[in-house]
C-alpha cells in the first residue's frame, strides 16, 4: 500500500482521503488549523454526532458550495444546520454511489461493559467504506466503535481505527480488531488529544500482525 500519501489525519479521528481522480472525502473534521482550511471537500461524511465528530465550525473550514454531506439517518436534524449543497442520510448496511464515491454504511457501537453508553447500538452511528474515482482501494473508517458482530466481517484494504481507549477500543482491543479484519493497511486514530497517548501508538503497532502494515498519520 505505500505511504498512503493521499490519506492525512489531522486530529483525533479527522481524516481526509483523495482519489486518483482528484475527488476529495473527508470524515468527522475536527479542531483543523485555520491553514487547513481548503474548502476542497466534495464529501464530508460524518460518523456520529459527538463534538469532537460533528464540529459545524470545522465542517465549514472544509467545505465548498457544492459539498455533500453523507451521514446517519438518526442525525438528520444536527446534519441540517450544516447548510450542505445536498446530504445523504444512511441507515447501517446501506450503499450509495456518488459522483466519485461508493459509500457502504457500516454499524459503530460499544459492546465493552465499562462504556456501553457512549456509543449505543440503537443511535444508529455509523462507519463507512469508501472507494474513490473508481479505484479498487476500499477505505474503512470505522467510526468511535468496539468490534463488534456488525464490523467484525467488514471486507477493506485499508482501515482507520481508533486506539485510544476510554471511549473506543485501547489499542490492545484495536490490534485484535484489526487482525481479524486483515487489511493489507491500517493508520490508527483517535490518540494524542484528547484520548489516548503515542504510548498507545507503540503498543498497538507491537500487536498487530506483521503482515500488516502500520501506517501512523498523526506527527508525535
């Protein structure tokens, strides 16, 4: 998979993936600089209705007049204060095509007893599978989540998950997650702000196979 140069991760599980075709997708954009404030997004698919994943001042450093907004069915009301050029609400096990992206929803909820509450089964909080402009690649953004019976199968080449603990899997849950799912990729997320530590990094990269490449985005 490379360096995966056209993936970045800016804070916490803020991500930006473009395509071949210059098609732009970003996911839960969140305490971006105002230096990255591109207004390049064609899409900008949120997980879930947390602040640190549905920031409405973030959403406007990245979009333009004519972004798309792809999002949970059970969001509506917050993903309609965005003002979006058109929005997409999806419900687990969806698929939409787009100009320049497939999308698939996958569910993304707590199943670890210590917090069954943040992220709960019935919100209807998704993850996404993305391919871009045609290519074969398939992104997985999973979303605050557990594994879980819904994303255990989940078919992708590259995964984005986080391994901060707290409020997802730590990074030894994570590992496990990520080598039942076996992308040939995986760039984790969700550590060094607000949850979880570069410590977490190491650990997490020590216990994932190693016929998995361990692609870090975030700059210690």
């Amino acid at each position: 998979m490379g360096s995966l140069e056209n993936v970045r991760v800016f804070t916490q599980s803020a991500i930006r993936i473009e395509g071949a075709g210059e098609t732009v997708a970003y996911f839960d954009p969140f305490s971006l600089a105002a230096a990255e404030a591109a207004h390049d997004a064609d899409y900008v698919l949120i997980t879930h209705a947390h602040y640190d994943h549905l920031s409405p001042e973030d959403y406007a450093r990245v979009a333009g007049e004519n972004t798309v907004v792809v999002a949970p069915a059970s969001m509506a009301g917050e993903i309609a204060g965005l003002g979006a050029a058109a929005t997409h609400l999806m419900g687990a096990g969806e698929r939409i095509e787009l100009p320049g992206i497939c999308v698939e929803a996958v569910p993304a909820y707590n199943v670890e007893p210590e917090r069954l509450g943040m992220h709960p089964r019935e919100n209807g909080w998704l993850g996404y599978v993305v391919t871009l402009d045609g290519e074969p690649t398939r992104y997985y953004v999973s979303g605050d989540t557990d594994q879980n019976p819904d994303n255990e199968a989940v078919g992708c080449d590259v995964a984005l998950v986080p391994i901060g603990g707290t409020y997802t899997c730590d990074p030894h849950q994570a590992a496990a997650f990520v080598n039942v799912l076996r992308p040939a990729a995986v760039v984790p997320t969700h550590y060094g702000s607000i949850v979880g530590t570069y410590a977490d990094l190491d650990a997490f990269a020590a216990e994932v196979d190693p016929a998995i490449a361990v692609i870090p985005k975030l700059e210690r």
